[in-house]
C-alpha cells in the first residue's frame, strides 16, 4: 500500500500480490515502485508530461493507465489495483458540537441538529429521520459510551450523522422484546439510515458509531430576466 498527500487529501494505492506464472514474484509487488510512482505523478496538479499520462484524471483513468503501462507479462491469477482519494469537505459543511454526559443533551443535541440541517436546506423528512438518529445514537453514547461525547453532522453527496464517545466498547445491534424498554436505539438508526457503522479512533481511544443518509436531489437553478 502506498499513500501521498494531496491538495484535497490522501490518496491510497492498494494492490494485490499475484504471483506471476513461475511462482517466483508477485506482478505487483515487482512493479511497485513503477505504479507508485505513475499514481503519485498522475495525482497532481499541472498539465501531464506526454510520458505520463492524465493527471490529474478520475481514479479509474489512472489504474487503467497504470495497469497498461506494466506490459504483458502473465500471471497465476488476477492482479487487483485499487485507488482511494479522500475528499475535503468546506467547513460551512460541517457541523460538530461537544456534549455534557447528561440525560438532557439528548433533547439539546435534537435542537442543534434541526437548527443546523435548516440552515442547510435541508428537506423536513430528511429533517426528521436525522433527529430521530442523534437522538438514538447520543443516548447510547451517554448510557453505554464514556465522556467526552461529540455530535458531528457532515452534509456531502449524502447527510452524515456522526457521535463520538471514549469507551473503545463497539456497540451491537439488539432485537429487544416487545417487554423491554431499552434496547432499540442501534436498530432503530439501521432501520432509518441507508448505511451505519462503527470505526474505531486511535488518538483517543473511543470509537465513533455513524449512519449516512441520502440526500434527495436538488433541482436545477432557474434563471430569471
């Protein structure tokens, strides 16, 4: 794996290491200095050297390119080539408040979410659903998390609801009882969100439990005389 830091992020190079046909390299690996340094020159700013090839191009143009320019040599299997660049999202985008551990940051965090998504336009169902989410997922952090707790709201392509405690303690989704009175919180943001997940965080130590919704398209500006 190889990564570079660009104008908008990083961008990471990942590989497979197939074998060519005598067994005694891997394709990849042997022509990894050679597709490390295509991706990094094709990932920046500035008109391409003609031996270079698009830059910069969508990812799928620079493994395409990269692929090509290892030549012909067989192998035992497929040879995988896989790039990611990150994205920077502008700050008026995103949004991100710290939490008091208390019972009543719920209703708080519920408030500062709908005020920040009308800012932002956003649709009241979209609205709704979202409040609905950080209501379910700060109060898991307050009961089952540890302090400090962060709400951050992230609006791209889709609407990104994030909440970020201490404790490393992933959290599992629950099928509870119709008796119970707990329990629902993580399958009520599945049911409601397009995807969830949870990924840790090393600086801290905690973790952060997301879910992402879509965002219904924007219709097209009209202009008037």
């Amino acid at each position: 794996m190889a990564g570079r830091q660009g104008d908008a992020g990083v961008q990471l190079c990942l590989h497979t290491l197939t074998s060519d046909t005598r067994g005694e390299r891997p394709c990849f690996l042997h022509h990894r200095a050679r597709v490390r340094t295509f991706v990094q020159r094709a990932g920046r700013p500035g008109p391409p050297p003609a031996a270079v090839g698009p830059r910069p191009g969508a990812l799928q143009d620079i493994c395409d390119d990269a692929v090509n320019r290892l030549g012909n040599a067989p192998a035992t299997g497929d040879a995988v080539l896989l790039l990611a660049r990150t994205g920077v999202f502008p700050a008026d985008q995103v949004a991100s408040w710290d939490l008091d551990n208390q019972p009543e940051s719920v209703g708080q965090a519920r408030a500062r979410t709908r005020r920040r998504l009308a800012t932002w336009g956003v649709d009241d169902e979209t609205a709704y659903t979202t409040e609905l989410i950080v209501s379910e997922l700060v109060t898991n952090a307050i009961r089952y998390g540890a302090p400090p707790v962060q709400l951050r709201l992230i609006k791209g392509r889709t609407l990104t609801c994030e909440v970020h405690d201490s404790s490393p303690s992933a959290p599992h989704v629950r099928h509870a009882r119709t008796v119970d009175e707990g329990g629902r919180g993580l399958f009520i943001s599945a049911q409601l969100s397009e995807d969830w997940g949870v990924r840790n965080t090393s600086d801290t130590g905690g973790k952060t439990v997301w879910a992402e919704q879509p965002l219904p398209a924007q219709p097209p500006a009209t202009e008037t005389a």
